[in-house]
C-alpha cells in the first residue's frame, strides 16, 4: 500500500528518510556549538531590587482630586469663581439655620375665642364671628429645635470663616468690581462674629425668645446682603474674565494675520 506510486504516504516516508540520512552524515564543524561556561544555578537575593516591569515604568502619576491645581491650568479667575461657589452652598444653609432659629422663637401665643356657648341643652352661637386672638406674648422656644438649628450653625461658622479667607480677587479688576468688593469685605467681615451672636443667645437652660429672635434675625439679614454681594462679584468676574479671552483671541488672530 505504502509502495504505491504517487500515494502520498510513500512519498512523506521518503522525504523523511532523506531528511535524517542527511543530518547524520554532516561533519562535526557543521554542527552548533555553545561557548562559554555552563551557569549553576544560585538561589534569588531576596536584597537584590526586583527589575522594573514596562507597565509598572509607564504608570502614570496621579494627583489628588482635592490637591491645588498649578500652572496654566488654574487662573485666578477659576479660583475666586470656585471659592465663590462654595461659598454659595455654605450660605444657603446657614440663612436655612437662622431663619428657622427666628421662626422657632417668633410663634405667637394665641387663644381661641367667640366660640358657642352651651347653657344646659341649648347651643347659642356667637354674635360675632370667632377665630385666634393673638396674645401678644410669645410661646416658649422648645430645646430641641434650639439646640438642632444652633448645631447647624456652629458647625458651618468655621467653615464659612475659612472660605472667606480663601477668596482673592484677581489682579486687573475694574472700579465697578472693586467697588463691590469692598462691600463684600464689609460683610464678609461681620458674618463670624454675627454667628458667635447668635450661638451665644441660643445657649440653655433659659432661651430667651427676644435675645434669639433679635440674633437670628440679625444674621439671616446679613446673609441675605452678603449673598447678593456675593453674586454680583461672581457675575464681575466672570465677564471680565470673558472680556480678557476675547481679547486674547483678537490678539493672536492679528498676529497671524
């Protein structure tokens, strides 16, 4: 079967045999030779540094997502834009915080009059129209809400007074920029000390409602002026800081032209 002509077996069979015959009859200087000295195998030096990987040499370095940006990438204007917005939040609950604190101390003593009277079986119904007739006093403020609204602010007072310290206006502002700014440091620099007011008056035993409602008062109205401030800084900012890359765009442009 093997010996067929032309089967395909035979001939596989035949180009082997030549194949073999002739790697055996090679001469000795046609063969490969290995140089040197065989390598003994020694144990690893755990004290040796291991060999850098390319995917470890290729890691890229990462920044921390709170860490400050530097160079090109952070302008001063992004900086004052993104202190100004956290200022936002900050403010918002603080002015939350004191108006509850004002709400809490400002409920209105009522009693109900011109209801029916009952004289024995019969119902006679008031003349006049009935309803709540304000006392003029006011209802006790409860401790709890005290307590709750005043912890509110006693924690973000520290944290509006740091971010206020980090605003910086930048350099190039215009008269009608600086001239909010400076209404801005004014009451910027009353909101601290107005939160210290207003922790003071809401300290136990005794809450007292005209010391509380007088503190609260005083500084949610000052949140509200400063907030207002705040805003019209930020628009400043941000259109002036349009106007520079405008004119940045006009500057390159003409140079290539």
């Amino acid at each position: 079967m093997f010996n067929r002509p032309g089967n395909p077996f035979s001939i596989r069979f035949a180009q082997m045999a030549f194949a073999f015959i002739a790697c055996v009859s090679l001469p000795a200087w046609c063969l490969p030779t290995v140089t040197g000295a065989p390598v003994e195998d020694k144990p690893a030096d755990s004290s040796a540094p291991a060999p850098a990987t390319p995917a470890a040499e290729a890691a890229p370095t990462t920044t921390p997502a709170n860490s400050a940006l530097t160079g090109s990438v952070a302008t001063s204007e992004q900086n004052a834009e993104s202190v100004l917005n956290e200022l936002e939040q900050t403010v918002h609950h603080l002015k939350d915080a004191s108006w509850a604190t004002y709400c809490e101390a400002q409920r209105p003593d009522v009693i109900y009059v011109g209801g029916p009277n009952i004289v024995g079986n019969v119902v006679i119904n008031p003349i006049e129209g009935s309803g709540m007739i304000n006392t003029g006093g006011f209802l006790p403020p409860r401790k709890k809400w005290i307590d709750f609204y005043a912890m509110h602010v006693a924690y973000l007072a520290p944290i509006l007074k740091g971010e206020l310290a980090l605003f910086k206006l930048p350099d190039g502002a215009s008269s009608d920029t600086l001239e909010d700014y400076e209404e801005y440091n004014k009451l910027a620099n009353r909101l601290p000390e107005l939160c210290d007011k207003m922790l003071e008056a809401c300290k136990g035993p005794k809450y007292d409602n005209v010391n509380i409602t007088m503190a609260a008062g005083m500084l949610n109205e000052e949140l509200k002026r400063y907030d207002k401030v705040r805003k019209e800084l930020y628009k400043d900012i941000q259109e002036e800081h349009k106007k520079e890359v405008r004119e940045e765009k006009l500057e390159d442009k003409s140079k290539k032209q």
